[in-house]
C-alpha cells in the first residue's frame, strides 16, 4: 500500500486537457476539513491529450506523464486517488470518453471519476456554481453552456480543419492566406508577409509552404502565427484589424447562440479563456462588446486563467458526495 492509502489526508486530482497541453493538479484535504482549506500540493504539465490530434495511445500517456509529474511535484508516490475530474477536449463524444474511462479504471486512477468536455470546469472556478456560457479560445475554440435547469448547449469546436473560429489556428490560417493572396497580388499588402518570414526565419515568401508542411504537427505552426495578427493590428494594418475583427464576431456568435438556446441572455455568467483571450485583454473587450451587442446582458465576465483549478473543484464535490 502506499503512503497514500494510509494517510489522514484525501487526495484528489484536477486535470485540463486541451489542444496544446494537459494540465494535473493533485490537491490535499484533511479529513473533516472545509472546502477552503483544500490545498494544491503537486502540479504537472504535458503535451495535448485531445486524441483527434495525436490519437488515443499518445493522449492517455500525456495524462499519465502529466500525473506523474503532479505526484513527483508533490514529493508523493503516484497512488489511487479519492476522486478526480478529467475535463479534456472533445470528452464529450463517446468514442474519446470511452477510451479515457477504459484507460482509467485500468490505471485505477481514483475510488471516483468522472470525464467531462474541457469547457465544463470553467464554469466551477472561481467559485463558480456550474451554470452559464463557457467561451474558449485556444488552440482551437467552443462555447458550451448550462442552465440551472441542468440543460446544456453548444457552439463551435467542430475541429480545425473547417470550424473552431477565433482560434489560434484560424487565426493563423488566416494570416497565411493572407499573406499568399498579398505575394500573388490578389489581395491587400500586408505586414503581416514580413511578419510571417521573420517569425518562420525565411527569406522568401515561397519558403513557407516547406516550413509548414513539412512540420510534424503542421497545425502548431500555424497556431504559433496568430500573435502576428494582434501585434499587426495594433500597428493598425488593416488587414490584420479586419483577421482580428472577424475572429472576435465568429467567437461572439457562439456565445451568443449558446446563451439563446439556454435562455441565459438576460443574465448571462461568461467564463472565459484561452491563449487567445487571456494574452490579448483588447480582443476579450471586443468580444464582449460584440456578445452585448447582440442584446445579451452580461452578469459578469470571468477570464479563468488556471481552467484545471475548476476540475479540481468538481473533483471535490465529488468526493464529498460519496462521502455522504
């Protein structure tokens, strides 16, 4: 038996799981003791567990070396854990919810678990109580909502080859194409060309198909580009305003449409985040502006910069639930 089994304190696991990277906390509660003096003790970090972009096998072990590296922060052997909220990318269809269960219960990950769609946890951070529109804007993008009816709604991440708008990879694509209609003349010049060569290190326009192309992961590439956007629109290139204003309308859109179906839009709770709304706090107001212009009345807007701090908390509830 571990030290685990044998000690006072219940352990539970929080983990965020998104296109870019996974994200463990292991958190300690001394039995008999409030919620608030949960304590986080362990923290890890690894690649992307979404398996539409690396696949089940690769996904799974990005979560154990992210556990892993939790338990190892925390000076702690890696044991069973009380209970734990896995809220990962894309958990929400069936065939990657079942692999990660499967995977679960074999690992014996925790007495208790559940799996949820990474946006879920947002919307339990920070105090909050589970109920309103989460907006992410990362690597790729969704808007997913619940009421207090306990109905819930969705928008977006469709994946990035023909959807996740006002992500970091459409906003990317977009530079690009951008940049390819300035070179072949078809469309407005832009900074955004040179922006391109020197991020990539090239010296020529026609080098960058190589450059993307020829990566393993092609999409992080691309991804990687979407600073170029905001930092050429605050220039004032109008090509880049009009890359970023685009981006800001299709990610209101889906909040908005969220919010609609959940009759949420006269007092709406909006947790936001993401790479792309939490670095670029003028973006986030623009969005916002957009959202309330559609006639969506904002309660309150949360950017939730640590989403696995939400999973911690639903791995909590958890265990106090089995425990009554």
């Amino acid at each position: 038996m571990s030290n685990l089994a044998s000690s006072q304190t219940a352990y539970i696991l929080g983990i965020d799981g998104g296109g870019t990277k996974t994200v463990a906390w292991l958190a300690a509660k001394v039995d008999g003791s409030p919620q608030r003096d949960l304590i986080i003790v362990g923290k890890g970090v690894s690649g992307t567990s979404s398996q539409r972009a690396i696949g089940p096998v690769e996904a799974t072990h990005n979560l154990d070396a992210a556990i892993d590296a939790a338990f190892m922060d925390a000076g702690l052997p890696r044991a069973t854990v009380a209970s734990a909220c896995l809220g990962l990318a894309g958990a929400d269809r069936n065939s990657d919810r079942s692999v990660i269960i499967e995977w679960a219960q074999f690992s014996r990950l925790a007495d208790r678990f559940e799996v949820v769609n990474d946006a879920v946890p947002l919307l339990h951070a920070n105090g909050g109580d589970g109920c309103g529109v989460a907006l992410i804007a990362g690597t790729g993008s969704l808007a997913w909502g619940r009421n207090s009816r306990g109905e819930i709604a969705r928008s977006g991440g469709w994946g990035y080859l023909f959807s996740d708008e006002g992500s970091a990879v459409s906003i990317g694509r977009s530079v690009l194409q951008a940049v390819s209609r300035a070179v072949d003349g078809r469309g407005l010049q832009t900074c955004l060309v040179a922006d391109v060569l020197a991020s990539l290190q090239l010296s020529s326009p026609q080098e960058i198909v190589n450059a993307v192309y020829s990566q393993e992961v092609p999409r992080a590439v691309v991804a990687g580009l979407a600073a170029l956007a905001f930092a050429a629109a605050g220039r004032g290139d109008a090509v880049a305003v009009d890359i970023v204003r685009h981006a800001a309308t299709e990610l209101a859109a889906m909040a908005v449409v969220t919010a609609r179906r959940l009759e949420l839009d006269s007092s709406l709770f909006l947790a936001m985040t993401g790479a792309v709304l939490i670095q670029n706090p003028a973006f986030r107001r623009e969005v916002i502006a957009e959202i309330e212009a559609a006639g969506l009345q904002i309660a309150e807007a949360a950017v939730v910069e640590n989403a696995v701090a939400g999973a911690v908390n639903m791995a909590n509830r958890l265990a106090k639930t089995v425990n009554k």
